[in-house]
C-alpha cells in the first residue's frame, strides 16, 4: 500500500472524509461546494506553500468572506486551508497556525477544507521532527497536528463535532 | 472497634484528602456506590483501545525506550534546560517566570491578568493548575475562571476534583450529567442525549472564548531549544484557548522539559496510543508562543500578543533527590496505569487517587507535591504489575508504591512501636513502621509454617468464629474470607515421600535440568499444585531435583516491607546459585514468585554481584508450564500425545484465568499455548486481575473492593459458560485460585493438576536427537 492509500484509509478511520483531486483550481472549488452545499459563509485561508493561484476559484465562491470581526468569524461555516504535510499511519493533517488565518478557518468553521499536495505525506508523526524531512518545514513552524474533527466522549457516549469543526474533509492533490 | 465516621458520602471533595485512612474508607464505599458503573465503563475502554493502538506502533518497545532515555537525560540536566528555555521564549518575544512554590505560581499568572485587565479567563485542562489551585486565587481576584474542556466544564459546575488525570470527569454517566446540569442552569432543555448536552456546553463555551481576554493553558511538552509547547487535546478548547484571546499564559511543571523540539516525536506518537487508545487526538499543536502572524481578531481596537510561560517547581526538585520518587518525573500523565489497573476500574481515582493526581503513579505525586500522608491511597496499589508494560516511559510504578508504602508506615507509627517490633519480632529497622497487619501477612512463611505444624488444629482454629472475630481484630483479616487451609503435610515432606516417576531418559542423559523452586505458597498451602508439576517435568524426561522451602520475599515486598523482602532475597539467591552454576534452570508453580525472580529482584539485589545475580535468575527460571512448553517444542514432543485432553474426566473445556504478574512476564501465553496444543478448548479471561492480589482481599478494610473487582472475572466465567456447556475453571495464581473458588463456588484447578491427570505412560521423545 502507497504513502497515499495509507493516509487516506487512516484519515477515514479517524471520521474525515478524503477525495484526491488533480491540481486545479476549478476542481477544487467544485469540490468545497460538494462538501458543503449552500454554505454561506466561507472563509479562504491563503496558502503559503502550494501556489496561491490554486485557491483563485474557490476566493470566487458565493459567501467567501474576509471579515475580521467575532461576529463573522462566530458564524464561519467553511475554512479552506492548506496543509503543509500529511501523516500517513495517522491520517493527520498540519495545518499552520500562525500564517494569516489559517488557525481561525481551521478551528472556528463548522466544516474544515484540508489541501495537501500528495507529496507532502509522510509516514508517522515523529518524522516531522527530523529536521531533514520537509525542508524542516515541520521542525520550524508553528502548527496544529489535525486528525478528524473535534470530539469529545466526555459528555458519555462518542459525540463528534464539539469546539472545533464538525466536519473534516481532505483534498489531497496528486 | 466503632466504625469510622462517615463524612458527606456524595461530595468527592470531602474525602479528596486521605491523610486520614478513614477519608480513604468512605472514599471506597462512595466510590463502589456512586460512581463505580460508569469508572468501570469508561476505563475499561480505554484499557481496550490502548492495546489496539500500541500493538499498532511501529517499533513501540524501541520508541518507550528511547521516550525513557530522553526523560532520563532531560531531569539530568534540568538546570541548564530551564536556562535555556527561558533564553528561548524571551527570545520567541514571550515572558519567562519560574515559580518554586504553587504560591509563588498563582500569584505570577494572577499579576499578570490583573495589570491587563483581565475579566474572563478561558482555561484549558491542566492538572499542574489543579495542583496549584489556580482558579480558586484567580476567582478571589474577581476574576472570571471559564473550565472549557468539557469535563472539567463538568467539575467545576459540581466542584469536583478530578478522577482521571485523562478524563478528569469519567466517573460521570450520560444520566448524572443531565441530571447536573438540569439541576445547576435551572434549564427545561432537553439534554438527555451526549449530543444534546454537548451542544449546550458548547454554546455557552463559545461566547466565552470569543469574550475573553486571556487563555490559560497547560503544557504535555516543553522543548528548551525552541520554546515550544505541545498541546494534546481532542475537542477543540486548547486551540481556542491558546489562539483567541490576546494574552495566554502557560503554567507547567519543570518535569515538562525536554532538551530539543527533535525530541517531542516519540512522546506525539505515545502519549495519545497509551491515553485514549487513539493514533492521534484529535488535535496536537506544537507552538512557540507568542503566534505573532495570527491577527488576534477583536472588534475593539488592535492588540498586540503576549505570552507567558511560567514553569511550576512546587516539590518536583525535592522528588529529583529522592532516588525512588525522581522516576515519577518521567510520567507524561497518559493513564495507561489508570486504565490497566483493576482496582482503578472499580473505584477510579476519587477513591484511588488524591486532591489532584490519581491511579497507580497518583500516589507519587500526591506525596511529591503535598506531603506524604496524602499519598495513602496508593495503598490500593496491589503491585499486581499490569502497568509495568504499559507505562510509556518504563516507570516501574508498583516499586514506587512499595516505596511509599514503607514511608507511609513509618509515619504512621510511634518510634516506641517500632523499637518494640524490633526487639521482640526481628524485624529489621526499615520495616518496623509496619502494622499487625502487614506483619501477619509479610511474614506469611512464619504463619505457614506454624499452620502446618499444628495441621488440623490450625485449620479447624481458623474455622471458629471467635477466631475469625479475633484475626479481624488484631490483624484485619476480613471474617468473611476463608483462609487457604494450611496443608498437614509440607510440599517438601510429601515431595520427599512420593516415587519419582520415570522419564523417557535416564538421569544424567536428561536434555533438561532444573530445580524445581518450592515457594512457601505451594509448601504449606498447596502442595498438590507442586506435586503435579514435578510429575508434568518427570514426564517429559526432564531431570528434576526440589529446592529447600524458603520465603523468596514476595509476601514481604507486599506490605512494603522492603528491608524483609531484600533479606529474604539474597538468602533465597544464594540457595539457588549452585544450582544454576549446576546448569540447572529454575522452575516455579507460583507466578508472584516467578515475577521476583523476573522483575521485583532488580531492586532486592544490589550491587555488582547481586545485579549479576539477577541477571542469571531472570534468565533462566520459568513458569512450570512455560517449562514443560519450552522443552516440548525443543524436543520435537506431541503435547496432545503426552496430555490427551480427550481423556480429562474433567472435560476439554477449560476457562484460563491467568495471574496479573504471569501476564506481565510473559509466562501466560506459553501457558495457553501448551493447553491448546494438549487439545483442550480454552476461553482466557481478559481481567487484568482477580482482585485478591496476594493478601489485598483478605484485609477487612478492602474486601468489599476486592468482591467488586472479582465480579468482573465471575461474570466473563459466566458470559463464556452462557454459549455452551459448563468449563473446567483452570488458574495458574494461588489467590487467583481463592478468589474464584470464594466467588464462584466451584473447583478450580491449576494447570500442572489438570494436565498431571491425563500422563498415562512414559513417553519416548520424538527426533529427540542431539546434534
């Protein structure tokens, strides 16, 4: 089994959902409005290692804001953002938090849009700390390790979806 | 005796302090009462994921000890670390505070809020600030304190301490969380669903994290080189927490440090597989505060970011001088000794645990971060070693409770008492804190042997009620429980009498030797076990001779009487040198003995000969039926040849409850493994452990406890027999073998007794050959 097929059945196993899509921008944009039909209010995080212009058709999007306010971002239903790796055995996604606003379109929206460039996938967590993976891109950010949505089993049985999104979908662009 | 009193038996916060045993008591009873259905729930699940995920780590014994190596050099060098660190954050643009005392902390972090202004605090989980007491001094302030992570949302609406260090709130049912929060906002809403009572948390959370204006977190890591924190969490709030308000402050202990952010891989991949069983969280951030490029989103004015981090010593240098407790700095707060725990799935950490830290490591730091009375609860700490594999970072956590144990009878004494049990028992100085009743039961060989010199008397004594009043009373040996019945005749006297059975080789041409251990359980409480297993290795062609009886210490180690136990084992050691310089192996009925051998002795025998020592008896001495495994598959011998399972009278199916320190080991697998290929139909029993634990459920104050954990393996004995027919109940463990006889009122039978019965003639070796 590839580092792809790997990432994809870990990410599922852990209640995202994932669809491989080639490198375009319409393609992606279609795919955002398969995962959330009728949103609102979406909130587009510029990419900081893929190439902006792949996000150019999803800045289209009706509901697109760019809202600085609690108001706006209270009431976010998407978050588009990059991830800057993937973790095959985990099914994780690294998402930066400190680029622009990729940490609040990745934690206030209902729904969060993962990209991850197919490349970009390693094997298990601890290979981001090995500072000749990724340029060190991991070693040297700051980053959130995502693995499906939020959950908590604290309130007795398994509910998902609790501060943080609801929904995890993964488009990973080979 | 009068009952002790009993306190508010419903508030947890009551008898979080047990410095009093009498708190730890009424601790149990509510525990059993209350909160029991849903601790076991929950914490067996855990358990349950835990294996999954960890049998699923790519090299996880390798990855445990290289999580261990970097712990080690980190506390080696803590010094130079935290100076690094700060240097790290002051250059990240953050503040840098070290706070000696839980005062010195809580005041830091309450300047802090004061001089911004601070209305409304969001926190995250974090023991080390319940540790503190944080948001008591916080509150005092007329600062609003909002717990964000559900269940501590939970604890602090019911003002509760934490019963998991995981899940703070897991002695909680669906239902009594409905039946709460109905109670506490006054509410119609419907909530009578996880989703539903979610959804209400969450929303009163989210106006609070988009209100506040400072978040207060904890730290699972801390890399000196970097200033980097790691977050574990799978809800949401630590993200929130650290991200939206302008100012966020991070209290940890000084233990957190690691030298480097390369470091921080192996503990991301182990921390969340031995906590909730999963391969990640759901999120684990790893930040170097202050997030400068994240807009802090406002509708007033601009802020700026400001971070600070403030690491907590508050006892942990005095812990990294104790050369015992210095190993619970190790600890990375998972549970995993939580969860494998069989008495913490009966009661969980309310009642085994203390005012912040609970489970089998809780005692520790109890003791570390408080004082040592506050650890008494590590009494429920049977030293059945189920976490000794499982802890993360090798903490040999069933030594350090020995450890405390020792101390805390110390404590507990009178110097007077002590001189007195010096001079009248002998015994030695260390141990002379401990009670009559850790007396009686330490020093089970002195019982035994006077038991089976008065034979039917003793036996007939320990029938009576008045006596059964009179051994509760004096050396708490609950009335309810039957002692095993001393055996008139020694194993060593009937081993002596019996014809030895001729094997397929004649002596001297025996591929195998070994001495066979007679351990003073099997000596004067069950000597038939030890005779079928000399009949088993006869059998089987190997050559065997039986050792003198003598008290290998496990009793002693027991009731943390460590100065016993080591004397006990060095003699026991220089018994059985010659026998191994003899090439000899060593063969044992009693797993609790074998484990000695095997594990505990690496703390009994010191120094360069004594770790030699150890080093050979580790290595070369076996569970009887790992024996009798081992040498079959050497030989090339049919194990269904030798033991027709088909001709038991008994009948083939057997249900196997293997011993705690069996499993841990690694005998119980080679135990099964030898059942199966005799043929029989085997069901394990997935308990961790019996729950009489040696002489824990004998002691009037833990019966009921003992009962409660036993149930677990009563009904898996049932759930397995509802699907079919009756089973022969086979147990390798002595009190294992009580324990289910009390409870069951069945037979039980050992597994050298069950295949003894099926040897019908001598047995060739098949391809025996030597090379």
């Amino acid at each position: 089994m590839d580092l792809i097929e790997q990432f994809e059945n870990a990410a599922r196993d852990a209640a995202a959902t994932v669809e491989r899509l080639p490198r375009s921008p319409e393609k992606i944009a279609v795919a955002v409005g398969r995962a959330a039909p009728g949103a609102q209010r979406i909130a587009v995080a510029e990419p900081h290692g893929l190439p902006a212009e792949l996000f150019d058709a999803c800045r289209r999007l009706p509901g697109v804001f760019a809202g600085r306010s609690k108001i706006e971002w209270s009431a976010a239903e998407v978050g588009i953002t990059e991830a800057f790796a993937g973790v095959a055995r985990t099914g994780s996604v690294c998402v930066s938090v400190d680029q622009g606003d990729t940490g609040y379109a990745s934690l206030l929206a209902r729904t969060h849009i993962a990209v991850l460039a197919s490349e970009d996938i390693v094997e298990r967590p601890s290979d981001l700390f090995r500072p000749d993976r990724l340029s060190g891109k991991g070693l040297l950010g700051n980053y959130v390790f995502v693995t499906g949505p939020s959950a908590t089993a604290d309130m007795g049985p398994l509910v998902r979806g609790v501060h943080g999104p609801h929904h995890l979908h993964i488009l990973v662009l080979v | 005796m009068t009952a002790p009193p009993t306190p508010a038996l419903d508030s947890p916060r009551a008898i979080a302090n047990k410095s009093r045993k009498s708190a730890l008591l009424a601790a149990i009873r509510m525990a059993l009462r209350v909160e029991g259905p849903a601790v076991r729930r929950n914490v067996q699940s855990l358990n349950r994921n835990r294996y999954v995920a960890t049998a699923a780590i790519p090299n996880y014994e390798a990855l445990k000890n290289r999580a261990h190596a970097i712990k080690e050099r980190a506390l080696a060098q803590l010094d130079e670390l935290i100076a690094t660190l700060e240097a790290s954050v002051t250059r990240n643009g953050g503040h840098f505070y070290f706070a000696s005392t839980a005062a010195e902390a809580t005041r830091y972090a309450a300047e802090v809020c004061k001089r911004r202004g601070v209305r409304l605090v969001v926190k995250a989980k974090s023991m080390t600030t319940e540790e503190i007491g944080l948001n008591r001094l916080l509150e005092k302030d007329g600062i609003e304190v909002a717990e964000t992570d559900l269940a501590e949302f939970i604890l602090q609406v019911a003002d509760e301490q934490p019963s998991h260090i995981v899940g703070p709130a897991l002695h909680y049912s669906r239902e009594r969380i409905t039946e709460l929060f109905k109670r506490a906002f006054h509410t119609d809403l419907p909530l009578d669903t996880g989703e539903e009572l979610t959804k209400f948390a969450r929303e009163k959370l989210r106006e609070k994290f988009l209100d506040a204006d400072a978040g207060i977190s904890g730290a699972n890591f801390v890399a000196a080189d970097s200033g980097t924190l790691v977050l574990v969490e799978s809800e949401g709030n630590i993200r929130m927490t650290t991200l939206l308000p302008p100012l966020h402050i991070a209290i940890t202990g000084v233990e957190k440090i690691v030298p480097s952010r390369e470091d921080l891989g192996p503990f991301i991949e182990l921390l969340a597989a031995s906590g909730t069983g999963q391969p990640m969280t759901s999120y684990t951030s790893v930040i170097s505060p202050p997030l400068r490029n994240a807009r802090v989103i406002t509708d007033g004015a601009p802020s700026e970011r400001e971070f600070h981090l403030v690491i907590v010593d508050n006892g942990r240098s005095k812990m990294r001088r104790d050369l015992v407790l210095q190993e619970a700095l190790y600890c990375i707060r998972c549970g995993a000794c939580s969860n494998c725990c069989a008495n913490f799935q009966a009661v969980g950490g309310h009642a085994f645990g203390g005012e912040t830290y609970s489970g089998g490591i809780g005692g520790s730091w109890e003791a570390g971060t408080r004082d040592i009375a506050r650890a008494r609860f590590s009494d429920l700490c049977t030293g059945c070693s189920r976490c000794v594999a499982q802890c993360p970072v090798r903490i040999d956590i069933p030594w350090l409770n020995t450890v405390l144990r020792q101390r805390i009878s110390r404590h507990d004494s009178s110097a007077a008492s002590r001189a007195m049990k010096q001079v009248l028992a002998g015994v030695p100085a260390a141990d002379a804190g401990a009670s009559l009743q850790k007396l009686f039961f330490g020093r089970y060989d002195i019982a035994g042997k006077w038991g089976s010199r008065l034979g039917w008397l003793a036996n007939g004594m320990s029938r009576l009620s008045v006596t059964r009043r009179l051994l509760e009373s004096f050396v708490g040996l609950d009335r309810r429980r039957n002692l095993p019945p001393f055996a008139s005749s020694t194993f060593i006297h009937a081993a002596r009498k019996r014809t030895p059975r001729s094997g397929p080789a004649k002596a001297g041409a025996a591929r195998h030797k070994a001495v066979f251990f007679a351990d003073i359980f099997t000596n004067y409480g069950s000597p038939s076990r030890g005779l079928a297993a000399l009949g088993v290795l006869e059998a089987i062609g190997v050559d065997i001779v039986v050792s003198e009886a003598l008290p290998d210490g496990r009793a002693a180690l027991s009731q943390g009487m460590i100065a016993t136990a080591a004397r006990q084992a060095r003699r026991t050691a220089s018994r059985l040198a010659p026998f191994l310089a003899d090439g000899r192996d060593i063969v044992v009925v009693e797993p609790s003995v074998l484990a000695m051998f095997r594990l505990d002795y690496r703390h009994l025998l010191t120094g360069e000969d004594g770790r030699k020592l150890f080093e050979s008896l580790r290595a070369r001495s076996f569970d009887a039926a790992e024996y009798v495994w081992k040498c079959i598959q050497e030989d090339g011998l049919d194990a269904a040849a030798i033991f027709p399972a088909a001709r038991s009278s008994r009948g083939t199916r057997l249900f196997y409850h293997s011993h705690c320190q069996q499993k841990t080991i690694g005998s119980a697998a080679p135990t099964e493994a030898l059942l199966r290929a005799a043929g029989f139909d085997v069901i394990t029993s997935e308990a961790e452990c019996c729950g009489m634990a040696g002489s824990f459920g004998y002691k009037k104050e833990y019966y009921d406890l003992s009962l409660a954990v036993g149930r677990d393996l009563f009904g898996q004995v049932q759930l397995a027999e509802a699907q079919g027919e009756r089973r022969v109940i086979v147990a390798s463990g002595i009190s294992c073998q009580e324990q289910l006889q009390a409870g069951m009122q069945r037979e039980v039978v050992h597994p050298m007794e069950l295949l003894c019965e099926l040897l019908i003639e001598v047995v060739q070796p098949v391809g025996a050959v030597q090379a």
